[in-house]
C-alpha cells in the first residue's frame, strides 16, 4: 500500500484536494509516498505543496491541485465555485507547481548528495473539463489533469516525469529515504516553532485568569482606574469586565481609540451570546457617527480632536436617558484627552455615579494628548507582565515607569540589527525573509514601524481601506505591516520593530517601548539603535 503522509490528512476543507489524494492512493504502486501541504521557505516566498508523490524509479512530482471550474480569458486565469463566484488567479496553477518545485529544487541540493530522478512539475483540476483544442504555451496539455482524468492520473503524472528524465542528469537508483527524512525534518520544525509560540500564548492566558480575580474584588466600586504595564492583561480584564456588568442587566459601552484594538474588541464580544454581548463595542469616535454625526476626513485632525467629541456630548444631552449608558469601560484610556472624558460622561445615565472602568498604562500615551479619567481613587496598579518572554520584558523594562514582573517563562533571545534610519525599512524585510527561512509561519509576524509606513501597509490601506487591512490582521495569513501608533493592545509572536526615525522625538522612548511589548515570543530590532539610549528610565 501506497505509504501516506500524513495517513489522514486535513484538508481544510477542500473537496478538490481530497479527490485527487484518495484517487492517487488508489493508483500508485506500494513503493511510493505521497505527502500532503509539505512546507517549504523559499528567498522570496513561504511554500506549501499540495501534494507531493516519490515515485522510486521514476520521480518525484510536485502537484498543485486548482478546485472550481478553471478557464483562461484574454489571457487570465479564472476560477468559479460552486456558488458562481469568479476570482481572478494570480498566477496559472501550474506556475505555482513549477515555483514549488524549484523551492523544492534547492531545498534537496543543499541536504541529499544525489537527486532520486527528475523533479515535475504538474496541475490537476479535477472539476474542469478543459476542451480539446487546448493550445496554451506557459502550461502544456501534458503537465495538466482534468476531471476525465481522475481516474488514470497515476498514469498522466509517470508520463510527465518518463518525459523529464534526463539520463546525463538523473540517477533513478537513488533512494527516497534521505529526501523523506529531511521533508519530515523541516515539517517538525516548524511545528516546533509554532508550538512554542502557543505555549507562550497559553501560559499567558492562564495567568490572565488569576487576575480575574480583581474585577471580582472590585464588584461593588462603581468606579476605578486600573494601570498596568504593556502585558498585564489590561485588555483582558476590560473585556471581562464588560461582560460582567452587561450579565448583571446593565447598558454597557465599551470602548477605545485604536481602530485595531477596536477590531479585536469587537470580534472577541461577537463570540459571546446576546445577553453577554455590551450595547456598543468599538472605537469612542464611532459611537457619536452611530448616533447621527457627520463623519469626518482622515486628515481633518481637528474634527476628530474637537469637533466630534462636542458633536457627542450634544447627542448624548438629546437623547433619550434610556439610550444612554448605565456603565462606560475604556480600554488603553491614556489616549483620551480632557475634551474627551466630559464627552464619555455625558454618556452616562447618571453622570456624577454611573460606571466607569478605564484601563490605563501612562508609558503608551504616545499621541501627546493630554487628559485625565474622572475617577477620584487611586489607580490599581498590575505589576505583573502576562503576555511576553522572559528576554523580551527585560529588553523593555529600562523604558517602562515602574518594573514588569514577568510570569511567562523564557522564549528566544531579542536581536539587535545596527543600521542606519535610511536602510533601517530594507534591513527590516530581510529579517522578516530570514524568520520565515528558520520556520516561523508568515502569519506569526508584524514588521512594524516607528517612522513612514511600510510600503505594504501604505499599499492595502489606499486599495482595499482600513476595514479589510484589519480582518487581515486578524485572518494571520500573511506578514503583518504596521505602525506601532496603530498596533497598542494588540500582539504578534514575532515581531521585527523597524525604528526609521521618529515624527515626533520627545515620545521616542514611549513608541520603543509600545513596539518592542507587542513581541510575545520572539523580537528582532532594527535600526539606529542609538535610539534605545534615553535618560528617564526608572533607576536611570
């Protein structure tokens, strides 16, 4: 029997890739093995092939199975699915096997002494009946598979690597036992690499559970100000906390500044039921255009400033009491300035003893605003960090106003990349290169930036806007760029922090330490790094 890798493969839900496997599994001889989403990084790009088959004494294919009906117009390639949805691809499906196979190419050159045979590339759409006059010159009729071939496709695919093999270059008595060897190598380290992050991730999680302890003390203190540290589960006790008063019948709003923070405030409340769910989640701006403000321009600083937090305050002095709020939690809420705060309470139901929880770290106020919570008591402080290795709270703790106690457990040691702030962009995409190339998965990393934007950021949000650039943060699909002012109260595994100078020096220490915390396992600095040199560190 056909020897299989994994013997039950997940296929993410895809029929096509499914139907080809099973069909193989019934053709190939008992010699050969088939492997399913083998990984590989390339110099440009993060590789997964669909299906791989060694085939001794022929072999080895590298196959891109393509679902839908395929077809090419004016020269493009075009999918439909079952639903009727078209989507233009890229790429044809056979380019992406032959960029496979010579990721695979390069791979074995550097790990086996001899090739087992030649390496093909090869395509099957198993529900396309491609027409019989197909005439195409980037992807031969013979390195193609459609659905009247499904059940002889063994055979298509051992006349594609008969018509490869080169006598002078291939030597079809090498063994695939080193190539399996070192495929299943690569597979389990970057396994490995993810499971090391989610250890991290899910230690934090269970610490963030003993903290939840103080929103249960604080039950009966209609208001507080709870300060911590980049790490200390700020976040997470907001969001608890809004859950709570909502569960015991109260009108809650719960809110913030950043527009990704306010994603993931809003995507996290959507998994609760109803009844646990705030009356409004999202970000302070877009609570005023909900009740009927004009919006504004991105670049009008002053409507968002000052015109929309009076605009709020207006609303709220006309609305019904019933549409108001009997609590507000606020989550990163040094970003609010004075202007804003009377505009939150007018917010209120009772405006002098309506619920207020704010969250705060006085490190993070990197927008120079300048505001305090109208809450009379005394912080409670979080002295703890929940979210970051052991090394990445000891990069940032020079920077932070009081010392992270760090409870997560060490991780990899941060790396310091010296270059100048005009390279520093450059610099900081060959590390991100280099990440995937030691098996960190794209999805797993932020490259974010203290000065410009990276290209890629600039790029989604004028094509696609801010709403879709976001899901995509959240989908971790692919590398994450950013800008450290829009990345407060969110994370990423890995992080490489591009510091490309600064548009505002005096809050330079601030956006180091923002950046810096956001790296949970492992963190790559590039840049001047005579920037990290300041003289308001605690002890300093």
């Amino acid at each position: 029997m056909v020897t299989l890798i994994p013997p039950q493969p997940d296929f993410h839900g895809s029929a096509a890739e499914e139907a080809v496997w099973n069909a193989l599994s019934e053709q190939l001889p008992a010699e050969a093995t088939m492997v399913h989403g083998q990984h590989l990084t390339g110099d440009d790009k993060d590789i997964e092939i669909d299906i791989l088959v060694l085939w001794p004494g022929l072999g080895i294919a590298v196959i891109e199975v393509k679902g839908g009906r395929v077809e090419i117009e004016d020269g493009r390639w075009i999918t439909t699915d079952a639903q009727g949805h078209r989507n233009r691809l890229k790429e044809s499906p056979l380019h992406q096997a032959m960029v496979a196979k010579h990721n695979l190419v390069k791979y074995l050159r550097s790990r086996v002494s001899t090739m087992p045979g030649p390496i093909s590339h090869f395509a099957v759409l198993p529900y396309t009946q491609l027409p019989r006059d197909w005439d195409q010159p980037d992807a031969p009729r013979r390195q193609l598979a459609d659905s009247t071939q499904l059940d002889s496709l063994a055979g298509a695919i051992s006349a594609q690597l008969r018509y490869d093999f080169d006598p002078e270059r291939h030597d079809l008595s090498a063994p695939h036992e080193y190539v399996l060897k070192n495929l299943r190598r690569t597979n389990r380290a970057v396994e490995n690499v993810r499971l090391r992050a989610a250890e991290i991730s899910d230690r934090a999680d269970a610490l963030s559970r003993e903290q939840a302890k103080l929103i249960r003390i604080l039950r009966h203190q209609n208001r507080a100000e709870i300060s911590g540290g980049a790490g200390s589960g700020k976040t997470y006790l907001a969001l608890l906390k809004a859950r709570a008063l909502t569960q015991a019948g109260l009108r809650v709003a719960l809110m913030c500044y950043s527009r990704g923070l306010g994603r993931f405030l809003q995507l996290f409340t959507a998994q609760w039921p109803d009844s646990d769910r705030p009356a409004f989640v999202g970000l302070f701006h877009d609570l005023p255009v909900s009740w009927g403000a004009e919006p504004g321009s991105d670049d009008d600083s002053d409507y968002w400033e000052h015109e929309l937090p009076l605009r709020l305050k207006d609303l709220a002095d006309e609305r019904p009491r019933k549409s108001l709020f009997d609590a507000v939690v606020i989550d990163e809420g040094q970003d609010f300035s004075l202007l804003w705060w009377e505009a939150v309470q007018s917010c209120l139901r009772n405006q002098v003893d309506g619920t207020l929880y704010v969250f705060t770290d006085e490190r993070q106020r990197i927008f120079g605003r300048q505001g305090e919570s109208p809450i009379t008591m005394n912080p409670i402080q979080l002295d703890e960090n929940l979210r970051n290795s052991e090394q990445i709270v000891a990069g940032f703790a020079g920077f932070a106003l009081e010392r992270p106690i760090p409870r997560n457990g060490p991780g990899e040691d941060i790396e310091w990349v010296e270059t100048d702030a005009e390279s520093a962009l450059a610099e900081a995409d060959g590390q991100v290169e280099a990440l995937m190339d030691a098996g960190w998965d794209p999805g797993d990393i932020a490259l974010l930036t203290t000065g410009s934007r990276h290209p890629v950021q600039r790029e989604i949000v004028e094509a696609e806007g801010t709403s879709a650039y976001w899901d995509q943060f959240f989908a971790a699909e692919d590398v994450f760029y950013g800008h450290v002012l829009g990345f407060k109260g969110l994370e990423r595994p890995v992080v490489v922090l591009c510091i490309n100078g600064f548009r505002d020096r005096s809050r330079a220490i601030d956006m180091l330490y923002v950046g810096m915390s956001r790296a949970t396992t492992k963190l790559v600095v590039v840049g001047d790094l005579s920037a990290l040199d300041h003289d308001d560190a605690p002890g300093a």
